[in-house]
C-alpha cells in the first residue's frame, strides 16, 4: 500500500456533534502558563476551536487565514471564546490576533482532544509535515460539539456560533440546508427555514394524494 494510500485513510473527519470536550487535558500558552481544556468553556460563551501547528507549511495558514478573516469584523472576547491548539508538543507557538489563544500540550493532551473531536490526523515522513483536514469547530458553552466548519473558508462562522451559544447541535446534514437561508440570532428561530419544509411537506403530501386518486380511478375504470 502507497504512503499517499495510508495518508488518505489516516486523515480525515469523523462527525462527532454532540459529544463533549475532555475538561482535564493539560495546556500551556505562549506564556507557560499551564491550563486545562475545561478553562475555555465558561457556560455563557460558545468557543471557536482550530487544530493547528505554527510549523505548517501548507493548510494550516490558509485555515488561519479564513478563520481570522471571518471573525475580523467581531473579534473573539466578549461574546465567544477563540482558542489554537498545536497538533505538534514541541510548537514555540505563534502570533495571533488579539483575543485569540494558541495552546501546546503533550501528545497525550492533544491526541485526546483530537479524538474526541473526530479529528484524524497522521504525521507525513515524506513532507515531515502533519496531515489534517481543513476543518474549524463550534463548541457550546457547556462544552459539547456543536458543529464543524469543513473548508478554508467559514462565512457561516458567526450563524453556527450563535446556534452553538443557544445550545443547538447543528450536524453537516442541517447546517447544508440552513446555509440556503438567514438565521436571526435575536429572534432565536429559523422562520424560512420552517415554512418552506412545512410548504415542501405539504407538497409532497399534495401529489401523492393525487396519484392515489389517478390510481384508484383508473382502476374502477378497469374493473
């Protein structure tokens, strides 16, 4: 089996929405400052989570990139938490924008956090690089995942991160379906979204009463 083979199979995404965040995993800051996972969550604001490394290369940067870029305009404080965590345990770590926080733990830390995330990644002796998906998480304030941003860029970030703070659990599956439409976070409820499934229901509903009548009609015809 080729090592792009093993690579394509060891690196990837698993959904796990729903499932909460370790609390007890050991960090550190640029600082030294150690601290647990638990420490982002403070059971008011939702967190936005990146698995990254400051030695990357490659995707990392473009997923930094696109994150940053989207909560340019509400930088991370006052109404959600923003934290990178490295994938390498010997990461110097790196400058971010303020608000930001860049955490580096051992390989223990990270390959749970990872894990718990559904996150799968593997490390590539050709490139001595790591291989990972482009992907950023939501979490809720209490801690659990709420859903996951797959790509390099994220212009649904600040949606997913006012369901998350409201505790809805978002999985790919509905988040494809709510990005047709605008969530308003003050009036907390999806109205396009539910009158155009109730008109879909009732369209569906709608025709196969019609084929019902065409079909019985055309057998009494018969008969």
């Amino acid at each position: 089996m080729s090592l792009l083979v093993v690579l394509a199979l060891a690196v990837g995404l698993d959904e796990h929405v729903g499932d909460r965040v370790p609390r007890d995993l050991a960090f550190h800051d640029p600082a030294g400052q150690t601290l647990t996972s638990g420490a982002l969550f403070d059971g008011h604001r939702p967190v936005v989570l990146v698995l990254a490394y400051a030695k990357c290369k490659m995707l990392c940067s473009v997923v930094l990139r696109g994150v940053i870029e989207a909560t340019r305009a509400d930088p991370p404080g006052r109404e959600y938490v923003a934290a990178v965590v490295s994938l390498d345990p010997r990461d110097p770590g790196r400058a971010m924008p303020a608000g930001w926080q860049y955490l580096v733990g051992d390989d223990r830390s990270i390959h749970a956090l990872a894990g718990a995330l559904g996150f799968r990644y593997t490390w590539d002796p050709h490139t001595e690089q790591y291989a990972h998906p482009a992907v950023v998480f939501v979490l809720t304030p209490d801690g659990r995942i709420a859903e996951d941003l797959r790509g390099v860029e994220y212009p649904t970030l600040h949606d997913a991160l006012a369901r998350a703070r409201e505790g809805t659990l978002t999985p790919s599956a509905a988040r494809d379906l709510l990005t047709c439409f605008h969530f308003d976070p003050s009036l907390r409820r999806y109205d396009r979204q539910l009158r155009l499934l109730f008109s879909l229901g009732a369209g569906v509903v709608l025709v196969s009463l019609a084929t019902m009548i065409v079909w019985v009609s055309r057998l009494r015809r018969r008969a």
